[in-house]
C-alpha cells in the first residue's frame, strides 16, 4: 500500500513538473547591441521583465548575442532563427516606406512625445500596409533627435561646415537630407560606427546624443552642432516571429500586447530621453565644442526636409495611405502626449 502511495504521488509529482516545463516558454531574443548599452539596459531588459511579470512567470525573454548583422534581424525573426529582436527600418529603408515621414526636420526635441505619437500614427494611418508581414509587430518608437559630432580639427561652426565632410550615416531620410546639405554619406550600422571613425575613414557621425558614449565614439568626437528639433529621428521596431506568438497561451498572448505597443513606445521614449540628457552634460563636462544651429539653419534643414516630405507623400498615395493626413497626426499625437506632462 505504501509503495502504490509513493508510485502514485511520484506520478502526480512527475505529471505538475511536466505540466510546468510547458508552461514556461524562453523566447530567444537576438540582441546586437552590446550589454551596456542603454536600449539594452534600458529598453529591452525592462521590457523583459515586464513580459516575465505580467505573464506571471510563464513566458521569459532571453537576450542572446546577435544571431546576424543588424540590418538582417527582420529576416531572422521572419525565419525562425530568432524568436523575436529590435532592429532600425532605416537599414533596410525599402521594407518600410512608412517610417520614412516619422523622421523628417523637426517636429519634436524630445523622444517620448515621438515614440507614443509614432505608434499612434502608425496603428491608424500605417498598419494596412502590411510592412512587417512575416512577423508578430510588438512595438515602434523614435529615438531623440539626430545631430552631427565630428571628430577633432573637423569642428561644425555653421551649415556650410557640412559640404564634403564624410559622415557616418543610416539609411533613408539621414542619407537623404544630409547629401542636400554638402555631406557625404557614409552607410554604417550603429555597431560599426566605432570601426570608421577609428580608421579615419569618416569625419564625424550623424547621431542621436547617446550614442556618442554608447557606442564609446567620446574619445574620437570632440565637437557637436546640434540643430534643435533635430536634423532626423530613426525609428526602431520590436518584432517576434508569429509561429511562436500564436503558440503562446491566450492569456500570455495578451498580456505580452499590453506590456508593448504604446506602453513599449512610452518606455523607449522616456529612457532616450534620459540618457540623452546625460549624453549632452556629459559632453559639457569633457568641454566639448557645441554649437547650436541658428534660426536660418534650422528654417533651410527644414526647407530641404518638406521637399524630401513632398516626395514621401506622393510614394504613401500610391500605396493608398494619405501621408498629409499621417504626419497631421504625428504632430497631433506629439502635442497630446507633451501636454500629458
């Protein structure tokens, strides 16, 4: 009687640990960035342990070293290689022409406002596009505003500065506008911005405020001109691959859609800005030369940008998407979020 006792409950015991293993579900996600870097730290373990939390345990997010080059992140989590992974639509611009109008000349000096006001937009005026078919879209957001660092004996004084010099650069509206302004565009993901400047192969960079630290660019870059509003913003998409998202339980399913989407976008958004604030006194304190765009400046990036706005439009209607209509919304959006406080 014993024995059948102890058979039975090691069956019980054996059935709940079964019961548990398929419970739990490791999503493998294939991060490029490296460990310290704030999309990392700030971003996505954040966002993990959110995952981990409002599915109680169920699901975990695992960051991993990257599985592939940055630009190939959409396709390895389309594939199957990885589970799920954030990437830049600028690297593979011609995937997503939607993204383009969230990056033009001004529009906000902040990432927050951005962020939540671009997976507005996008959910009403973008999503029938279908630009991330393939995949499970988690969630959008912004960075900060772009400006231009260069290296030592290369200082930016005002616009004209820009003619000729080689900058690093993504692709889409950064390549777009900055060859409009004299530059030479230099296309390099965000990992291999380091190895250019290192090599001499490019005087500066095109950057958000961060990334000068980040990517460990400070030692090299001695001089800064920001433009206020920004001269771009790059949009970054968190995806996962749909035969995983569909395996998942209902309830675990919903609760990984309520931790991303805007909540996502407000979270990207509030911790760009954070660090980019850092970025900039940081770069005070090493008595780095900054120099602000002036008005004039700012009015001829911006002139250059509704030419290149003109172009966007035309391209989104003949995908059946009224772009004045988008980008209204954009402004519409960001002005909400701002007055949340």
């Amino acid at each position: 009687m014993f024995a059948k006792t102890l058979f039975a409950a090691g069956l019980v015991a054996l059935s709940s640990a079964a019961s548990l293993a398929q419970a739990q579900t490791t999503l493998r996600f294939s991060n490029w960035l490296p460990p310290t870097h704030p999309i990392t730290t700030e971003i996505l373990q954040p966002w993990a342990n959110n995952v981990a939390e409002a599915t109680e345990g169920r699901v975990k997010v695992q960051l991993l070293p990257a599985l592939g080059r940055p630009p190939a992140h959409f396709d390895l989590v389309r594939d199957g290689v990885a589970d799920a992974a954030l990437s830049v639509q600028a690297y593979t611009a011609d995937r997503f022409p939607s993204a383009y109008g969230m990056t033009f000349p001004g529009y906000a000096d902040d990432a927050e406002s951005a962020a939540v006001a671009y997976w507005r937009t996008h959910q009403e005026h973008f999503a029938k596009l279908d630009e991330f078919k393939g995949t499970k879209l988690l969630g959008l957001y912004t960075h900060g505003p772009g400006h231009v660092y260069t290296r030592e004996g290369k200082p930016v004084e005002k616009l004209e500065d820009l003619n000729g010099m080689r900058l690093r650069a993504t692709g889409g509206i950064v390549q777009d506008i900055s060859s409009r302004l004299g530059v030479v565009p230099q296309f390099a993901s965000a990992s291999e911005a380091y190895e250019l400047l290192s090599r001499g192969v490019v005087d500066g960079v095109m950057f958000n405020s961060d990334s000068v630290y980040s990517f460990r660019m400070d030692p090299i870059l001695k001089n800064a001109y920001r433009i206020p509003g920004g001269l771009y913003r790059d949009t970054h998409y968190l995806i996962m691959n749909p035969r995983v998202y569909n395996s998942l339980e209902e309830r675990d399913r919903k609760a990984i859609d309520e931790v991303s989407g805007e909540a996502f976008a407000r979270l990207s958004g509030k911790a760009w800005d954070k660090v980019e604030n850092d970025a900039w006194d940081k770069m005070k304190a090493a008595g780095y030369n900054i120099v602000v765009a002036s008005d004039d400046e700012v009015a001829r990036i911006r002139a250059e940008g509704d030419k290149l706005k003109d172009d966007w439009v035309e391209r989104m209607k003949k995908l059946g998407v009224d772009g004045e209509a988008a980008l209204q919304t954009f402004k519409d959006e960001i002005a909400k979020v701002k007055a949340e406080g």
